[in-house]
C-alpha cells in the first residue's frame, strides 16, 4: 500500500516536472528572442516620434474613456440612449467637422452643449489633455 502510493506520488512528480519543464524552457528562449530583437532594433537609426506615440497612446486613451460612449470609438457618433434620454452626439469624422478651427473644438469640449446632452470637461480633462484629445481626433479619426 505505501510503496504503490510512493510510486504514485513519484510518477505524478515526473509528470509535473516534465509539464513544467518546457514551458520554463520556452519562456527563457522567448525571452532571449525578444532581447535579441530590441538589440537590433535600437541599432536601427533613432526613431524620433516616439514622444509623439506616447502622447496619442495617452489621448486615445482620454477618448476612449471621456467621449467614446457618446461618439463612438470610431467618432462617427449617432443616437444613443443615455440615462434614460435619447441624445444625438455629433459624428466628428464629417468634412464640417475636419474643417471646424481647434479652438472651436476646445470651446465645445471646456463649455460643453448642455442643452444637447454634451458635457462640459472644463476642470475634468486639464488644457492639455483637451488638446491631446483634439489632436487625437485629427489624427486618428479624421485621417
Ligand atoms: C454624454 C455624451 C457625450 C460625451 C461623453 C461627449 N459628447 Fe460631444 N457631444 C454630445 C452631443 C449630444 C453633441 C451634439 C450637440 C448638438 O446637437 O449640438 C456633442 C457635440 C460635440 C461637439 C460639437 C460638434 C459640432 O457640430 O459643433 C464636439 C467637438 C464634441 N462633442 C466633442 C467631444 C469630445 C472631444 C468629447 C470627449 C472629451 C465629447 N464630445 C464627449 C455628447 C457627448
């Protein structure tokens, strides 16, 4: 009886040992590849738009969280239900909407439209991430 349950206990440690063992293998070589391709990418010549990245990374971000559920993640906007009232949230993406000045926007995003269910971000979203958020929407939504 305690020899089998020795046996079984010593099977079951191989298995695991061997369950195991690959995985651990697999990571390390994953992690020596992925080393091996930030060596050679950092020998490519200095890619500067970095910061630019980072700051559309973090305006995307601003979007998704403080406009998306009204504008749509793709900005085209469209009628949605929101605490029980129906509102009709501009679609951005439109001619007259790539052709409206950034300070309009600004205004329309510190002021809000209060009557037309458009909140205002004044004291919510700082100066600049209202403008990052603007620049997002050039960039990434009006391309
Ligand atoms: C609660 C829903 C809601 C949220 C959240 C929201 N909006 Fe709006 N927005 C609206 C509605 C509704 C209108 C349309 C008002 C109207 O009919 O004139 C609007 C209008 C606008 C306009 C004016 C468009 C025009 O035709 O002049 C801009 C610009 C705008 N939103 C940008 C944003 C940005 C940027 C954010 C995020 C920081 C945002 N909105 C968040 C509902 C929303």
């Amino acid at each position: 009886m305690n020899f089998l349950k020795a046996v079984f206990i010593l099977s079951a440690l191989v298995i695991f040992l061997n369950a195991c063992g690959d995985p651990a293998k697999n990571a390390v070589d994953n992690a020596a590849n992925t080393t091996a391709a930030h060596g050679s990418n950092s020998a490519a010549p200095a890619p500067s738009p970095a910061a630019t990245a980072d700051q559309l990374a973090a305006a995307r971000e601003i979007y998704t969280i403080s406009c998306s559920n009204c504008h749509k993640e793709d900005g085209t906007g469209g009628k949605v239900e929101i605490l029980g009232k129906t509102i009709d949230p501009d679609d951005l993406t439109t001619d007259k909407m790539k052709k409206m000045s950034d300070e309009k926007y600004i205004k329309y995003i510190e002021n809000g439209i209060p009557d037309e269910g458009m909140p205002a971000f004044k004291g919510k979203l700082t100066d600049q991430q209202i403008k990052d958020v603007v620049r997002y929407i050039r960039v990434e939504l009006q391309k």
